[in-house]
C-alpha cells in the first residue's frame, strides 16, 4: 500500500452531485485543501467533460443517485474506456447497504463515503484515492523507462528492507513476467506490506488512524529507526516453472488475518486503506495464497497469460 509521502503534482478532481448545496460544501473543503475541483451536475454532464479531453483528472466524486445518468452507469461507462478505467471512482451515497456497495466494488469503485461526512474523512480518502492512482502512474512510466534481463532468470532470492527496496524489487519481478503493466501494482502492494504490516507490525486499525492524521511516513521512519527492527528483512524467492512465475514473499512479523483481506469488504470501503490485497488477487496475479499465519505469501503468473 502507498505510503502517502510523496508530493503530488496533479490535483483536479472531477465532482459529479446533483445537490448544488452539497456540492458546494464538497468544492470548499476540497479547494481549501488545495485542489482543482471541476463541477459536473450530473453523469451525463460528466461524460460529456470527459468526452471532451477531460481525462487528466486524478480522482471522480460520483453521487450514486442522480437525474440522466446515475453514478453507477457512469462508473462502467469510465471503467469501458482505457483512458479513463484506471482513474480511482469514490462514490458518495447516502444509503450504506452492502448489497449497493457490493455492486460498486464489483464495476471498479474501491472508494466509498457516506453522506453525511466529516470534511477530515473526505481528505482522507481522497487523498488515499490519489496517492494510490499516481503511484501506480509512476510505475507504469518506470515499466517504460527500465528494461532488465529478467527473462533470462530461472530462479533467484532477493531480501530487501525499505520501501524503497521493495518498490524496486517490485519493477524488476514485473519484467520477468508476460504483462509487466499488469501485475506491477500487485507487486508493489504485497512487498509494501511486508515491511509495513510484517516487519514493522502497523496493524490495519493502527495505518488507517496514521493515514487520517498525515502521520504514515514518519511512523514507518519511526520504526525502522528502532533496534528490534534493525536486522528484519523481507525474502522474496523467485522460480521459473515450464507454466508459471512463482514468487514467495517471507515477512519476519507475526502475521496477520488474511481471510478478511482477499476480496473487498464492504464494511472496509469507507476505510482509507485495506484494498492492497484484494487489488492485487483480482487483478494482477492468476494466484495468490496466504500460508502459516499470514507471514508467508505467494503468488504465481502464468506464462500464457
């Protein structure tokens, strides 16, 4: 999971709401914050926004319940268009229902907010939904950038400290396999969190509270500072099988509950952070298994894929 300690560049917002007072609560507290905040009233003025060349937007706000086109329709319509289909969608909804949360998780929105919300929650996801879009947008230019010999590895063991490490690590597995562009965030995420929740023991609750207050990168600096943390290292082995990529992620932490993080949970959507893992078994790897008591994980790539 992104750390969140990065400066971004690109901050316009496309905000879709029928409710004009609403609306214009959502546009103060985004633009105090320093973002550019364009209006659409509706889904179908959103499409026409974006029709137009409107798709350098970091992050859409969608009402799910609007007049013309609802935010649903207007979801799929962005996740069908490969220029527009990685852009995160934060539905805001009134109604908290699993089985309308259930649908908008399945067509693409990882985000959710229930109205009413505080302006701090609102950042906060915001600034979460962000984050993850421009990392992933930094990988896929380093995809482009870095080209290494990968392809002519048969079997390897890495170990690494950082995050920074891992990122690394995390663009080199990406060239060994068929789709780099495909499973580079899935990387990403699992190496990410075995240092963040395996070596340095950040539980879910613990990141959330940190995210909310900007206080993830300097608790994560924080920790690797500390003496029961100076020699733990994450081991990634990797084999080249006649049919698949088999990577093995160790983690020298206690592990975790990992049965509640494969799919996406609707009772977490609401949450900043908790969609690593789900993100990663859906849509970069073919398989992705969880041993022990967490502290082990791996994933394999078919080499058809």
């Amino acid at each position: 999971m992104t750390t969140l300690n990065k400066t971004i560049s690109n901050k316009r917002i496309l905000l879709v709401e029928d409710d004009f007072i609403f609306a214009d609560i959502i546009q103060e507290v985004l633009t105090e914050a320093g973002f550019n905040v364009h209006y659409a009233e509706d889904g179908l003025a959103a499409c026409n926004i974006l029709e137009a060349g409107g798709t350098d937007f970091s992050a859409i706000l969608v009402d799910r319940l609007m007049p013309r086109m609802d935010g649903m329709k207007l979801l799929l319509k962005i996740k069908a268009t490969p220029a527009l289909e990685h852009i995160p969608i934060i539905i805001t909804t009134a109604t908290s229902d699993s089985a309308s949360i259930q649908d908008g998780l399945d067509a693409g929105a990882y985000y959710y907010l229930v109205k009413p919300f505080e302006p701090r929650v609102l950042l906060s996801i915001v600034k979460a939904a962000i984050a993850q879009y421009h990392n992933f947008l930094d990988m896929q230019e380093s995809l482009q950038l870095t080209q290494l010999p990968f392809a002519f590895l048969v079997n390897g063991l890495f170990n690494y400290q950082t995050l920074e490490e891992g990122s690394l690590l995390a663009n080199s597995f990406s060239h060994a396999c068929p789709k780099p562009e495909k499973v580079i965030l899935g990387f990403n995420e699992l190496l990410i969190n075995a240092v963040e929740h395996g070596n340095l023991g950040i539980t879910y609750h613990e990141k959330g509270e940190l995210i909310n207050n900007e206080q993830l990168f300097q608790e994560i600096t924080r920790r690797q500072t500390l003496e029961e943390n100076h020699n733990k290292r994450v081991e990634v082995c990797f084999e080249r099988r006649t049919d698949a990529l088999v990577f093995t992620i160790r983690d020298q932490g206690n592990g975790f509950d990992w049965l509640r993080y494969l799919d996406f949970d609707h009772e977490r959507v609401f949450d900043p952070n908790g969609r690593g893992i789900a993100m990663a078994r859906t849509m970069s790897f073919d398989t992705l298994e969880y041993q022990g008591t967490g502290n082990i994980v791996v994933v394999t790539v078919n080499l058809s894929s």
